[in-house]
C-alpha cells in the first residue's frame, strides 16, 4: 500500500462534557515534522503524536484542535477573597466621607486584574481518550486521500515507467548495431587516409574492437534495466512499509546511468534515446517525491 504526502480532514465531535473540532493537514517533507497548533493538551498532545506516527512516517502534519468544554465541571473558578475584600474595606471611608453610595457591578469586578481567574480544567482521562479517538476518526479521512493520491501517483509511475523501457529497449537495438557500424565507420576513414589503397582486415578488426570497448554500453543498459525492475518491485501492492526514500534514490540512479549512456555513446540515435530517457525520469522524480 504506497500512500501520498498530501491530505487534508476536519471534523466535529461532541461529548457529554467536550466539543471538538479538529482537522489535520499533511504536506511533503523528506521526514516526519509535526506541528500542533490551537488548545492546550498537555499529555494528550504527545499520544495524538503517537497516533499519527504510526501510520504516517514521512510529511510535514500540521494539527489544529479546538476544545470547548460544555459542562460546568469542566472549569476552574478562582476567587482572590482576600483581594476583594481589601477593595471594599478601602471603599468603605469613601463612602462615609461623601455620603455616596457607591455601588460595584459583577461585570467590573471580573474587570479587576488578579481578582477572578476562571479556566479550564486539566484534561482527565476520559477527556483524553475522547480525544484521542476523535482524532484517530480524522486521520482516517486523511489516511483515506493520501491512499487515494498513492494510487494515482503509482499509475502516473507505471506510465513513465513503460515509456523509459521503450527508450532503453530502442537504445538496446542501436547498440547491438554499433559494432558493424563502427567497424564500416573506421574502413571507410582508413580508406580515406591511404587515399583508397586496401585496408588491411587485421587492422580494422583490432582497432574496431578497441572502439567497440571504448564504447560498450551494455554494463549501463544492464544496470538501467535492473533499477527499473526493482522500481517496479517497490510499486508493488504487496509492500507494506513506505518506499518513498527507496524510489527516490533508484530515480537519482537512474538519472546517473542515462547521463553515462549519452555521455558514451558516439551514436546519435542512442542518444537521442537517452535524452528521452532523462526527459521521463524527470517526470519520475517529480512524482516520487509525493510518496510517503
């Protein structure tokens, strides 16, 4: 199963004491980089962590959680007596001396700085395993497009993939020639520099034989076909762990081998399939580094 890098989820939940909303972004990067933003956590951060790490293990994954508690006993509520009461005990001569009676408002007193500290509870643990689940049932749908996004990719893969055998099947062919082609290359200069005269069959045998090793493509062409074989091997549904790094490094030896076939070949026409090689193996790289 070969996942994306990309997916996007978000998601409501409601408990008897909780409301939650959660969504969860993942985007390409060569490792895995978590990034939580919004409420406060505290342990339950590091297990959601947990919980994302063990079916996604490469990306960038950006968290956003919202809690809103909707019972009373999800609260704290602080009330600093000891400051209030210097407050009105200080009010007191005032009023006394002015003869007004000055009343205070339950709105300005939560005005007061210090005086009412009103917050959430710590998360208890069933708090904790709401969360958890909540947030389990959304990376679900992000696991479900970044499936969704592999399976495409792998396709996109194959078709790149096919195009690359045909360009070294094509370049294959012209190498098999090569050697009569050298070997009438050569006759026909030697010819020329002893101005016609017979070229001895001994000559040409030796010196087209040290072209044709000067030349040799075949350990490029073999080694082109064993990458692209265990490429294929990797796109396998039957692997289950991620591939991502793996493909990425067997398209940079690829590339290598392709820039070694034309940087060798004397002929044309296999370069010109070499340049249609690397021309597909660009394609591959950009699609590989959209999997996991």
């Amino acid at each position: 199963m070969i996942l994306g890098m990309t997916g996007f989820a978000e998601k409501n939940f409601t408990s008897p004491g909780l409301r939650l909303k959660i969504s969860i972004k993942t985007l390409n990067h060569r490792f895995f980089d978590w990034s939580y933003k919004g409420a406060p956590l505290g342990e339950a951060e590091n297990r959601i962590r947990a919980i994302c790490q063990k079916r996604i293990h490469r990306g960038r994954i950006e968290v956003y959680v919202d809690i809103v508690p909707t019972g009373a006993e999800s609260w704290d509520f602080t009330l600093n007596e000891g400051l209030l009461e210097k407050i009105l005990t200080s009010l007191a001569p005032v009023t006394r001396r002015t003869g007004l009676h000055l009343d205070i408002s339950l709105d300005s007193l939560f005005r007061i700085p210090q005086l009412v500290d009103v917050g959430r509870k710590a998360l208890g643990p069933k708090e904790t395993a709401f969360i958890e689940r909540s947030f389990a049932r959304t990376l679900d749908d992000v696991i479900a497009l970044r499936l969704r996004e592999g399976r495409q990719t792998v396709h996109q893969l194959r078709v790149h993939l096919a195009a690359v055998r045909r360009f070294v099947a094509r370049a294959e062919a012209q190498f098999k020639r090569q050697p009569a082609r050298l070997k009438a290359r050569l006759k026909k200069r030697l010819a020329d520099l002893n101005a016609g005269a017979p070229v001895s069959e001994g000559k040409l045998a030796e010196e087209a034989a040290f072209m044709a090793t000067r030349y040799d493509l075949a350990e490029e062409i073999g080694r082109l076909k064993t990458h692209l074989d265990s490429f294929d091997a990797f796109l396998s549904p039957k692997v289950g762990e991620p591939v991502g790094r793996q493909l990425d490094f067997l398209s940079q030896e690829l590339n290598r081998e392709a820039n070694t076939l034309a940087s060798k070949s004397q002929d044309i026409r296999i370069t010109r399939e070499s340049l249609a090689i690397k021309n597909e193996l660009e394609s591959i790289r950009q699609h590989v580094q959209n999997i996991e």
